[in-house]
C-alpha cells in the first residue's frame, strides 16, 4: 500500500481565491497561452493529487501542422533553451536581491554593505585600534588564539 503525500492544507476554496488574485498566476496562465481560471484548476489539480504526472504530447512535425501549429525549427528551439538560460524568458522566482532592504538613503552616512563603486573604504584614525582589528582578523577573531 502506498503512503498517500499530504494535500492542500487550506480549504481549496481559499487556494483557489489566492490563485485567482495571484499576479503571478495571472502572468504564468498568460504565458502559457491558458485562460486564468483553467490554468488555476490545473494547477489545484496537480496539488489535491501529489502523484499525479504531468502530461507531455509529442507531435510529429507533421501532425502539428496538420493541426493548425508551425512547428518551430531546431534553431528555434535551440533559442528558446539559451534565453531560457539567461533568464531572458521572465520566468524566474522574485528578486530578492531587489527587495529594498539594500537601499538605505545615501543622507543616513552608514556604509554601503554592496560595496558601491567609488565607495571609500572606511579607515580608523586610531592607530591602536586599526593595529587592534588587525590583529582579530589574523587569529581569526576576537578571543581566538
């Protein structure tokens, strides 16, 4: 007997509401040449049945011509796998590196933790306690040996 995965631990109800409102769904369907609500039962579908494989149809170039579809070229293809590498398709995750904890008003006088270019390094004017802090960096910091 197989053990069954966990499902949906929200009513599916609320899944589906929050899918609906979803911009990124709304995007992902669009790119997918699917209608918002289609694409949002498919994608609930696939999460009330864990084990459940995707469907994959392969057609013969002839097959799909005979559907109504040109089907595209190897080079075509290969195209799509490179900008699909690059990143060049709109299809990756959030930026977190843009989410806004990294922009601080340059009026604040903190350094920048990016390194900004033209970025002075900060040096101490204490001579005791630069030779201090090079110390701590050699024995690999602060009560270290």
């Amino acid at each position: 007997m197989s053990q069954q995965k966990p499902r949906l631990k929200k009513p599916v109800e609320k899944v589906r509401a929050e899918l609906l409102a979803d911009a990124d769904t709304r995007r992902i369907a669009k790119s997918v040449g699917m209608e918002l609500e289609a694409y949002v039962e498919l994608v609930l579908d696939y999460a009330q049945n864990p084990d459940k494989q995707p469907v994959l149809q392969v057609a013969s170039d002839e097959e799909l011509r005979a559907a109504g579809y040109e089907p595209p070229t190897p080079e075509e293809v290969g195209n799509f796998f490179v900008a699909g590498a690059r990143g060049e398709l709109g299809l990756e995750g959030p930026r977190f590196d843009k989410s806004g904890f990294d922009s601080a008003p340059a009026s604040t006088g903190k350094p920048s933790l990016q390194g900004d270019e033209g970025q002075k390094p900060l040096v101490s004017d204490n001579p005791e306690k630069r030779q201090e802090l090079l110390n701590q960096v050699r024995k690999g910091g602060p009560g270290r040996i």
